[in-house]
C-alpha cells in the first residue's frame, strides 16, 4: 500500500510551506499527498474544494510527479484532523503554523490538543521552505516512555531519506534510578541508528540547565532543521515537563518540528 502524507492546509504562506515539505519528501518516500480542509458548516465545501483544486496545482508546481488529491471535511479542526489521519491511513501529518500566531490561531495547548487528538506523527513547520538537502540535522529529545523506541523508526526512516545527522539529547537526571533509564534508552537508541547505518550524536543536558533549554542550544549549535518530540502523552517525560515546554517549541522560530 502506497504511502500517504496528510497536509491540513487553511490555505496560508505557512500551509504552503507544509504543501512543500510534503511533496519533496513524498517524492522522496514515492507517498501520496493528501490536502485536507476542514470547514465548519456545508455551505463552506464548494468554496473549499474551488480553493483545494488551486492549492493542488500549486503542490504540482513543486514537482510534477508527485500523486496528489484533497478532501473537504465539515466539523472542527481538534478532531477532524485526526479523525480523517486515521481513516485515510495516513503514515504523517505535515501542518502549517504561525509560531507565534498560530494555524488558525492554533498556539500553545491549542496546537498540543490537535497534535495529541491524532495517534499519527506530525511535522510541524513554519514559513521556510524545505531546503534542496532536506532535513540535513535532525535533534531528538529522548524520554523515558517505551513509545520512543517504537517511533524512532520515523526519525531513521527520514534521517535515512534525507541523509541526516540525528543529535539524541537526553535530561541531566540526578536520581539514580531515572537517570540509568535514561541511559539505557540512550544506548538502544544509539544501537538502533547505527544499525540503519544513520549519523548519529549522543548528548546529555549541561549540568544546571533544564531539557529545554538544552535543545534549544542543541538546536543552535548544529542548526537543526528538524527536532524530533518523541511523545507529548501525559505519562511521558514531554508531558511531565508541563504543556510550556512544548508551547515553546512550537514558537521558535524558522525550525521544523516532528511530534510523534
């Protein structure tokens, strides 16, 4: 079964660069693009779909071979995404964001709560294009939850793609026991990248400063074009760490982030 690559698109410069992301790395990956405009009322759908068709020739203009279609689907954007990411069997969701401002005014806990309603992985970007190399570096923050080990695939399945180097970062833990947790999901991961024969750096967060703050300088340091959230569940550490940390992530500006 063919790859699907999912792009809600409220039809901004910032849904645009989602639309480019998307078709490079379908070609790429040989996924379908599909768009998704999700209207409140069915009176909206001959406009919707008028706006669909331009947006899919647009997605043609970034390259001609890529297998693109949309959809229209009445209801609200918390749960239509989601709900039609699951239906259509959709391998990722690549959405457009504001920082600041937001999809529709999707900020903070409002992004967190599209984000998390779905179970597929999202790329979040912003208003840059994807470059002509892809995701050259890609950072991942790892957590305790089991779940990181299972959607590591993503990360390696790009980082494979593009070529990337991915910077596994873990927290400055001083429990014993959590930190040898840590430590242990460090090493599989490691263990797992070099197997798919990915570049790879590990990296613990400077004594003093907190896992954001650590990414953030992680980030700068190797200019990440992508950091990997490997889980925003409230029993994982992301969760833990209060719904701040990822309303700052979302904000910062010219990155592109993966939520799984």
């Amino acid at each position: 079964m063919k790859t699907k690559l999912l792009v809600p698109t409220d039809f901004t410069n910032e849904a645009h660069s989602a639309i480019q992301h998307a078709v490079k790395l379908g070609v790429i990956v040989q996924a379908e693009v599909i768009l998704l405009n999700v209207v409140k009322d069915k009176s909206d759908i001959p406009a919707a779909t008028t706006k669909l068709k331009e947006e899919e020739k647009w997605a043609k203009t970034v390259n001609d071979q890529i297998d693109v279609r949309s959809i229209v689907r009445v209801g609200n954007i918390f749960d239509d995404i989601g709900d039609a990411a699951s239906e259509l069997g959709v391998s990722l969701i690549i959405m457009g964001t504001h920082g600041a401002s937001g999809w529709q005014k999707i900020t903070g806990s409002y992004a967190l709560k599209v984000i998390t309603n779905s179970s597929v992985p999202f790329i979040v970007v912003q208003d840059q294009l994807m470059n002509d190399t892809g995701y050259d570096s890609i950072v991942v923050p790892l957590d305790l939850n089991n779940e990181t080990k299972q959607k590591l695939e993503m990360v390696a399945s790009i980082a494979h793609y593009f070529d990337s180097e991915v910077h596994l970062i873990t927290p400055n833990e001083s429990d014993e026991f959590l930190s040898n947790k840590l430590k242990a999901n460090r090493i599989w991961a490691a263990k797992y990248l070099k197997g798919k024969n990915v570049k790879f750096t590990t990296q613990i967060v400077d004594d003093g400063d907190n896992l954001l703050e650590g990414v953030f300088k992680l980030s700068k340091k190797v200019e990440a074009d992508l950091i990997a959230i490997m889980n925003l569940q409230k029993n994982s550490l992301m969760g833990v760490l209060g719904s701040s940390y990822q309303q700052e992530i979302i904000a910062i500006k010219q990155k592109f982030l993966y939520y799984v």
